[in-house]
C-alpha cells in the first residue's frame, strides 16, 4: 500500500493500473472472503483523496460483496458515496464508472 501512495503521487494511471492488476489477483484467489473484503477496505482507507484508487477500491469492494450476497456490508456507504467522493478529486470518467456501479447495486 505505501509503494501505490508514492506511485499515485507521481503518476495516477500507473497506481491505479497496479492497484488493479493487485485486485484482480486478490479477488482471484483462493483467499477467503472476509480477507478480500479487509484488504478491500485496507486499500480504500489508505489511498489518498486525490486518487482514483480510493474510489477504484470501492467500487471494487461493491462489486465483490455484489457477488458474494454480502451487499449488506456495503449498502450504507454505497448510499453516501456522492457526498464522500466529492472531495476525490476524481477523473470524470472515474466518477461515472464508480457512479455506475453504485447505482447498479442499489438499484
């Protein structure tokens, strides 16, 4: 987590293109679930604002709970995430893509 905020800092797509080659092993494995989730939320919790990884990871963590009948976990901070992402300092294309997602879920 520490290497993507330095990368992140320099280079966005290149954090957020590693985050996602990280999440697509994570979510792969044989892990269980509740350690997909923490490190998940790990990730969400430490990305910073400026990032597109902090959104990346929840829609990520959505999606996941999505698939695995656990949106309960997620349904309360799905519902809030407009006013959480305001201060995201997101890519327009990253803010639909999370949006999209969201709503999906929730619908």
């Amino acid at each position: 987590m520490p290497m993507l905020d330095l990368i992140q800092l320099k280079d966005q797509d290149k954090a957020k293109e590693l985050a996602a080659k990280f999440l697509d092993i994570l979510i792969q494995s044989e892990y269980t679930l509740k350690i997909k989730i923490e490190s998940l939320i790990q990730l969400y919790l430490s990305s910073a604002k400026e990032s597109g990884i902090k959104a990346y990871a929840f829609e990520r963590l959505v999606q996941l709970c999505m698939d695995n009948n656990c949106i309960d976990i997620i349904i309360d901070r799905a519902r809030s995430v407009v006013e959480q992402s305001k201060d995201w300092k997101l890519k327009d294309q990253d803010r639909k893509s999370l949006y999209k997602t969201i709503a999906n879920i929730l619908d």
